[in-house]
C-alpha cells in the first residue's frame, strides 16, 4: 500500500487488523469474536449521569489536564483499589482514552535511538508509536503455553539504551496478569539500569480466579519512575467514551500535560463528568463485572476447547488466544479468514501484535465481552469446527 502522500513514518503500517475484522464479520453475517468492544450497554446511572453533564451546561472545553471532579475520582479510586495515594491536582492527567495516554508518553518521553522494551504479543499501537517516536522497540516474547516472561530474557533486553518499559497486566492479547516475582524482577532491572515504566492496565477491573491486579508504580522505589495508564473503557464498557488517565509524579506529568495540550488539548467534558460518577460505583459493581466476564470466559473456553484448538484459561482482560497447531493451516490469517468465511465466527490473527511475526502465526485471539446469546451463537457454529 503505497501512497505517495503519505509520511515515510506511515508506510508499511497496514489499516489496524479490528476494523479490517469487524468489516469482514459484518459482510459475512459472522458473529464477531474479534475486535474487543462489548456488545452490551454500560451502566444505565453512567449513562444518566452523562445526560446530566450535558444538561448542566459541562460542554465547553475542560481544563487541560481533565476535570478536577474526576482527577479526585480517579485519585480516589486508586486509593480504595490499591491503596495507593494519589494527589489528583499534580499526580493525574486526563486523557483521550489509555491510547492516547501510551502515544503521549512514547512522544514526552523518548528520544531518538532510545530502546523501549515490550512484551510480544504487544497491543497493536505499541510498536508504531514507539518507533514513530524514534524509539527502538525491543520485544520480550510471551510464549504458549503459559503466557509469562522469562527472567533471563527480561533481564537480557535491559541495557545502557533502555529508556523505558511498557507493561501491560492484565495482558491483551495473552490474559496473563503480571504476579509479585515477576512485578519485582521488572522493578529491580528498572532502577538497576534507570528506565521509566509505563504501565498500560485497562483491564484491572477484569480478573479471574485467583489472580489479583497489582500496581508496578506501589513495588519499592518505582512511585517516582512510573507511570499507571488506566481508562474508563473496559471497566465501564463504554469503549466509545474514549476517557483515558495517567497516575504518576509531577516530573512525569508535566512532560505528558506538554505532549497532551499539543494533540487533543482537553478530552471530552461531559464524559468526564460521567466517568467521574462510574469511578465512585459500589464494589458491587466491579464484583459483578468480574463474575460476568469470569462465566462467559469459561463458556467460551469449553466451547474452543471442544473444537480441538488449544486454548489456556486467561488470569485477567477479555481474550482467549487459541493455537491452531491441530489444524491444517500454516497461518493465522488463513484459518481466521475460514473461520469467518466457512464457520461464521470472526477471531484476530494477532501478527498484528508482534515484531516476530513467526512468533504468532499459530495463534488467533478471541475476545467474551459479549452477550450471552452473541456467545452461545458463536459456540453453535463452532461445533462444525473440527481439528
Ligand atoms: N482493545 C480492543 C481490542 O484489542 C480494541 C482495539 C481497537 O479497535 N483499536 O480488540
């Protein structure tokens, strides 16, 4: 796809895979399993309260850094969550959605040559925003069955060029939530080698089991070294909303509140408002929010699973990555595109997600942010799927 219009530092990056997909599943009539967006409503009271917003005159633009109604909110809630003191006036800025907060940090804090370590699979805009930066990505792949980083090879990618690391827990696309030995491993190679974290954790309400969400920024000597990215998004399904957020020193916000006033300068008012009341809903909500996802995953898994593909149960996020290795397909893009076609079910071949393209190929990633009936449709057509 070239274009002689288009900026070098654009070509060779495709239109993004969940549109493609979503496009392709609408065509076919396929029940989509592939971009991750509920396909249910948020909570009827975020809703009201966005009305409200509306209604009460909160249309112009907010302040820069975000509304001080939901700065305190979002201080508030890392305080009940994680325990976690936050000041909202210096330590929190509001943002366009968690990709914005990421494309803001890859611009406020890399410098050309630098090295920013990731673990593959990454979240599709890790990569070009690191790079488009000037920065040189340096992945640390998660591999089947288990999903976790190798120590040595975490501690291998660290060196005098790293400037920063970005972590994701819980993981999209693996599920993997990042457990203590792991969190402390990347906390000490941190501050040994003196790189920033940024942690990406828009799935930090969605956990199952066991697992337990943990803050990178709360490990020994890296509140000062951190930024926490989180959105409203996920925990609220209300992916449309775009209401993102940094937590983090006052050093590292003041780089970020340059970059941000330069590219959408304020996020949206009113949603902010209405962000603000869904942040202060009872631990009920979040409970049930978990349960919710924690059943529709397991439906979800038993029905892959019965279809031969090899699918590990995710500690956390909304995703199942599934091996095709059982399957007479040497790629991920050609099974999704049978999967869609014959079968009628619409997945993600994650090559999208890694610099080690071969990495992913036997892979492909299905997402349970769905409706009961949208997941019992999806398991209907899959049983003619056999390996
Ligand atoms: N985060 C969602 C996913 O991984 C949506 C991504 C997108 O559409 N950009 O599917």
């Amino acid at each position: 796809m070239s274009n002689r219009w288009m900026a070098a530092r654009l070509q060779g990056y495709p239109p993004s895979v969940f549109a493609e997909m979503s496009a392709l599943a609408k065509a076919r009539g396929a029940v989509n399993l592939g971009q991750g967006f509920p396909d249910f409503e948020g909570p009827e009271i975020v809703k009201q309260a966005a009305r409200a917003a509306i209604s009460e005159h909160h249309n112009q633009y907010a302040i820069s850094a975000g509304e001080p109604e939901l700065r305190r909110a979002i201080a508030d809630h890392a305080q009940r969550f994680y325990g976690q003191a936050v000041d909202p006036d210096h330590e929190v800025t509001v943002t366009s959605g968690c990709s914005e907060a990421i494309w803001c940090a890859a611009f406020a804090f890399i410098n050309p040559g630098d090295e920013v370590i990731l673990f593959e699979p990454a979240f599709d805009t890790y990569v070009p925003n690191i790079r488009m930066a000037g920065g040189v990505p340096v992945p640390v792949t998660l591999r089947p069955p288990d999903f976790r980083p190798d120590p040595d090879e975490l501690r291998a990618a660290f060196g005098p060029k790293t400037r920063l690391i970005l972590v994701n827990t819980p993981h999209n696309p693996t599920g993997t939530v990042l457990n203590p030995a792991e969190l402390s491993l990347i906390a000490e190679l941190c501050q040994e080698f003196d790189v920033l974290a940024i942690t990406d954790e828009v799935y930090e309400h969605i956990i199952f089991g066991d697992a337990r969400h943990r803050r990178l920024a709360q490990w020994p000597g890296m509140a000062e070294r951190t930024l926490t990215m989180s959105s409203a998004g996920k925990s609220f399904s209300l992916t449309g909303w775009k209401i993102g957020w940094t937590i983090g020193p006052e050093a590292l916000q003041s780089a970020i509140r340059r970059i941000h006033q330069f590219t959408v300068f304020a996020s949206v008012t009113p949603m902010q408002y209405a962000i603000a009341a869904a942040l202060r809903l009872p631990d009920g909500y979040f409970a049930e929010l978990r349960a919710a996802y924690q059943a529709r995953r397991d439906f979800l898994l038993e029905a892959l699973a019965a279809t031969g593909l090899t699918a590990r149960s995710p500690e956390g996020a909304y995703f199942i990555l599934a091996g095709i290795e059982r399957f007479p397909f040497d790629h991920a893009d050609d099974f999704c595109r049978y999967l869609v076609t014959e079968i009628g079910v619409a997945a993600i071949p994650p090559a999208t997600f890694y610099i080690h393209q071969a990495e992913g190929k036997q892979l492909v990633r299905f997402t349970f942010c769905k409706r009961w009936e949208t997941l019992e449709a999806a398991a209907e057509r899959l049983v003619r799927l056999r390996a």
